[in-house]
C-alpha cells in the first residue's frame, strides 16, 4: 500500500489566500469586521467559487477569520501566531493575563518615555482625546477599541519591534479580557485615568511612566490584583 501523501493546494488558491491575508494584515479588513461574502469575493478576484471556498478555509484554519454558519466570516486575527495565541488563551485565567500585560505595557511605557519622538507624541495624544471621547460616548465597545489603540501606540512608541509584535499577536487576547471587565454598560468607577501616562512619556521619565503602565491592566476588574496575588 503506497504511503500517504499530503494533497497539494492549487497555485491559485495560494494566490487568493495571499490576497485575503493581504486584506487582513493591511488593517484593510480590521478584526471584527464581516469580509466579503463568497458570491462578492469569486466576482473581486475572478476566481471560481471552490477557488475562493478553499482560501478562505484554509485562513480559518490558520486563526485569521471565523467561519460563522447564517451570519458570514469575521476576521478574527491579523496573523497566524496571533490566532494561535487567540485560541491558547481564551480560558486563561484573568489575573495571569492582567500580569502579562501589566509587564508588556510597564516595558514599552519606559523604553516609550526614552525613545518617542514627537510625531509619536502627536499620536498618542489625538488616541487619548479618542479614548476620553469613547468613554463619555457611554459606547464600550467603541471604549474598547479606542483604549486598545492608545495602548498599541505606546507600545509602538517603545521603538522595539519584537516588542510591538508580541504585543500586536495578543491584541485580541488583551481586548477580549478588556472587553469582559467594561461589560456592557461603562461604569464611573472603572474609568483609569492614562493622562498621566501619556505624561510622563512625555516628560521622558521611564520610571513613573513604568509605574503608571504597570497598573492599569488591574484598573477595570475589580479584586483582580488581590486574586491574582493569592494565586
């Protein structure tokens, strides 16, 4: 009996695969959002539909898109490791994951305060003014969004490019987790003030920005610095 061979993927199909992946690493389709439907996608690309069928799945397969039976497929991730790090850590505990971040953003708000750059400076602050105008929106998945964003830019800010994407893989990891601690409906007391932060980049103080860093990932969920600290 001839041993198993694995089936070899169209060059086609590998094509729109690349385009799709394309779409997605672009920011062109951001996560959460629906991508075209498979009718819309075979007249786009001018492919068959088995052509577009087996692109899509295999993307699915990688973490990227979620295919969801009646409502359409969602990009879920923006990069292979980021859907395996979606996927590993969707049950973690909620304490370890604040820890996690607490120290991400703790490192990139220090190395942030000694290497932004103005135009970095310029972008951090028109996220805050994002951030503020999300929260009094009263909108918190607009307020997820926007904090996520103002975090990523800091972190970008820090210059290190391992750094910025370890941090970009988890980013769906960190705003489901975020996500889960605003509910549904934005609480007064869950509101974390990240002028200060943003002021101490500024500034160019690593040590108060760390400081400052370092909590916030503790600031919505109420009790998860002590259970983390029991753990």
């Amino acid at each position: 009996m001839p041993p198993l061979t694995s089936p070899r993927r169209s060059a086609l199909a590998d094509q729109v695969i690349a385009q799709l992946r394309a779409q997605i690493t672009s920011g062109e389709w951001p996560v959460g959002s629906r991508i075209p439907t498979e009718p819309e996608l075979v007249e786009q690309l001018g492919v068959a539909r088995n052509t577009v069928r087996e692109a899509v799945r295999a993307l699915a397969h990688n973490g990227l898109l979620d295919i969801r039976q009646g409502s359409g497929t969602y990009v879920v991730a923006t990069s292979e490791l980021a859907g395996v790090m979606n996927r590993r850590f969707a049950a973690a505990e909620p304490g370890h994951v604040a820890e996690l971040r607490s120290a991400l953003e703790a490192a990139a708000a220090r190395l942030a305060a000694r290497r932004r750059t103005e135009q970095d400076l310029r972008q951090i602050d028109t996220l805050l003014e994002r951030r503020e105008r999300a929260w009094e929106s009263g909108a918190a998945e607009a307020f997820v969004e926007a904090d996520a964003t103002l975090h990523m830019a800091i972190v970008s800010a820090s210059h290190n490019e391992v750094l910025a994407e370890i941090y970009a893989d988890l980013g769906g990891v960190l705003r489901d987790f975020l996500r889960a601690d605003v509910g549904e409906e934005l609480r007064p007391e869950a509101h974390m003030d990240h002028s200060r932060l943003v002021e101490a980049i500024r500034a160019g103080d690593g040590d108060r920005a760390a400081a400052e860093a370092s909590t916030h990932p503790f600031g919505c969920r109420a009790g998860v610095l002590e259970s983390s600290a029991e753990r």
